[in-house]
C-alpha cells in the first residue's frame, strides 16, 4: 500500500533502525527497476546503528554483489552481525562453522573498514 510505504520511507529517512529495515525488506520484495531504491542503503542505516538483522541482511545484499570488495565487506558485516547474537545464521548462511573458519578460508576481515 503506498501510504504505508510513504510512511516507512518517512520513518526510515528519520533515522528509525527497525523501519529503515523494514523499508528495505519492502523495497528488495518490489520487482527491480531503475526507478526502485536500493534497499542496501536502507539495510546499511539500520546495520550502522547495530540492528543484527539488518546487518545480515545487508551482508547478503553485499555478497550477491560481482564486486570482490562488497564480498569482503559483507564478511565483515556477517561478522558484526554474528557477535550481535545473529551468529548461526550469519555463518550457516556462508555455510561456515566460525568466523575463523572464514578467514581460514581466505576471508579475511581486517583491511576492511566497516562504518
């Protein structure tokens, strides 16, 4: 409905982490076009404001990028996701035991700057 899209895109623009999460998960459901938003900008709002599930979800925004960039941002973000309690999913989603096992892996986190 596009009042409650108006009005999640107003709360998310306000900084609200749980509607900017929202917000994206109604964007990334919309079919893609050039004239829909990213849902990764709203996704990295609520992810820098420490929202687990938002972080998650952008890491997975971040790996389904070619970029090997994102791919490593998304681990860094998986990351901070799993240490905020989102820890088995994040690794099962990377289909990992541990964040070590990742980096094992040649995943590495520790040049890659997360806001």
């Amino acid at each position: 409905d596009v009042d409650g899209a108006a009005l999640a895109d107003l709360a998310a623009s306000l900084g609200d982490a749980e509607s900017a999460l929202r917000y994206g998960d109604f964007l990334a459901a919309q079919e893609k076009s050039a004239s829909r938003p990213d849902p990764s900008q709203w996704y990295r709002q609520a992810a820098q404001k420490d929202h687990p599930q938002a972080q998650f979800r952008l890491a997975q925004h971040l790996q389904a990028s070619d970029d090997r960039k994102s791919k490593r941002e998304a681990l860094a973000w998986y990351r901070r996701a799993a240490e905020a309690g989102h820890a088995k999913q994040a690794l099962r989603h990377l289909g990992l035991e541990t964040v070590g096992a990742a980096e094992e892996h040649g995943c590495g986190t520790e040049d890659v700057p997360v806001p």
